[in-house]
C-alpha cells in the first residue's frame, strides 16, 4: 500500500491527486490543505517516490492498480481524480480501466500519447551528487537545471543523506513512463484537461486522441503557466479544480 497523507473531513466528497514524476504528496501539500474545506483530499506518494514502497516494476497498469487500492481504502464511493504529468496518465489508465469509481477526472498538463523527451538528465544529475559532501540542501542542486532545483531537491533527504526516488527503476522505467500504454475502454464521464498556456504537452493534434478515449473531455488552460502549472499559479489552478468538481 502506498504512503498516503490526507487532508479534511473524510465524510466530504473524496478528491484523490496523484503527483508526477519526481514529485510526492508534500508538493501538494498547500494545495491540498487548502482544498480541504470542500473535500477530503487523499494524496499518495506513488511507488518508488517518497515514502512509499518501492518496486522492481513501474508500469501505467502498476500506477493505476495503486491509485485503485488507494481509493478503495479511502472512498466510499466514486470520487474526484486529479493528476498531473505521470499521475495524470496514472489517472487516465485508472479512469479507463475502472470508470466506475471515477466521478469525474481532471488531467493536468498532460495527453495520452507517449513523448519524445526523456527526463534521464535529471536522474543522472541526483547520481553525481556527492551527497556525504553536502552540508546543505542546497549545496546538492548547484548543477540542477534551475526550473526543476527546487522542486528535485523536495526528495532529497539530508538527513539519510538519500535520494527517496528508486532512480535505477525510474531510468529502467523511463520508456514506460514517456510513453502511454494500449488501453482499451472509454471513460464517459466529466474529463477536463487543464494545461499551461506556456507548455506544449497537451497540443492540438492530440485531441482526437484525448476524444477517442475520453468523449466528454473538455480543454481549458491556464495563461503564464508552463508544465508545473500547480505551483506556477497555485490559486488560479486551486480555482480551476473547484470549478471542474463543485
């Protein structure tokens, strides 16, 4: 079972996030506190990322067999589903495989196709930390890529002096993990993707495979934002997924 941290009053309708990759629940943990007036917000760490197990597999149908178990430890019945990046297709995999415990989905800032960028040069860059060295998180991300240091270095656990991703997984996995997995089934219900203006993950010519898995989809974005659109408009986004699940 994966390590889950929730927030809210769990006889409110549940709304269950799945993070992205390299992340875990604490990256949320603004967002879900806050939404936690209306709902209870069920956050994971996904396998082989923060606190959670991990495993010598990492596969769509893992992640989404995860999130299944996650939701029927904690909702009663069919609930709110929000992913982003990794988690969405997570999402997406779950909705298709399992529409019925779905109420509605909403995807951010990512389609169901597979991608040519890899996201390797990140874990080779955590590898040559020399973490015995470092007195300070942020001595460990001098040769990050700025956009992500801050977010990368969220995984990194000074005290143990560890990275708490399972890198040789995710490398092993990256193919997976870029690509989108032959899944058969539609999700009838309310999808709405919801992208950063500034990104290009979610692009036009995508759209009729986005309909063809998921007939309700609706598109919306969120101007000034790129891929981390959640933390680059944090309350635009918190107001995006308000309006999609009441």
């Amino acid at each position: 079972m994966l390590n889950v941290v929730t927030h809210g009053d769990p006889k409110r309708p549940t709304l269950l996030i799945a993070h992205g990759l390299f992340g875990s629940a604490r990256n949320w943990g603004v967002i879900a506190k806050r939404l936690s007036d209306a709902y209870h917000v069920v956050v994971p760490d996904m396998r082989n990322h923060g606190a959670s197990p991990w495993y010598d597999s990492h596969s769509y149908a893992d992640l989404a067999e995860d999130l299944r178990e996650v939701l029927a430890a904690y909702s009663d019945g069919p609930a709110y589903v929000l992913g982003h990046s990794m988690g969405g297709k997570s999402a997406m995999v779950l909705a298709l495989q399992h529409p019925e415990i779905i109420e509605k989905l909403m995807v951010a800032d990512i389609a169901p196709v597979g991608y040519a960028h890899t996201q390797t040069q990140h874990i080779a860059a955590m590898r040559a930390v020399d973490l015995g060295a470092v007195e300070k998180r942020a001595d460990a991300g001098v040769s990050f890529e700025p956009e992500v240091r801050d977010f990368l270095l969220q995984s990194l656990d000074m005290k143990a002096k560890c990275w708490v991703l399972n890198l040789d997984v995710l490398e092993a996995y990256m193919s997976d993990i870029i690509g989108f997995p032959e899944v058969s089934g539609t999700f009838e219900g309310t999808t709405v993707f919801l992208s950063g203006a500034d990104s290009d993950y979610v692009r036009p010519e995508h759209r009729h495979r986005i309909k063809a898995l998921f007939p309700a989809a609706r598109f919306a974005k969120i101007p000034g934002a790129g891929h981390w659109l959640h933390a680059q408009k944090p309350r635009e986004f918190e107001a995006s997924v308000r309006a999609v699940f009441g």
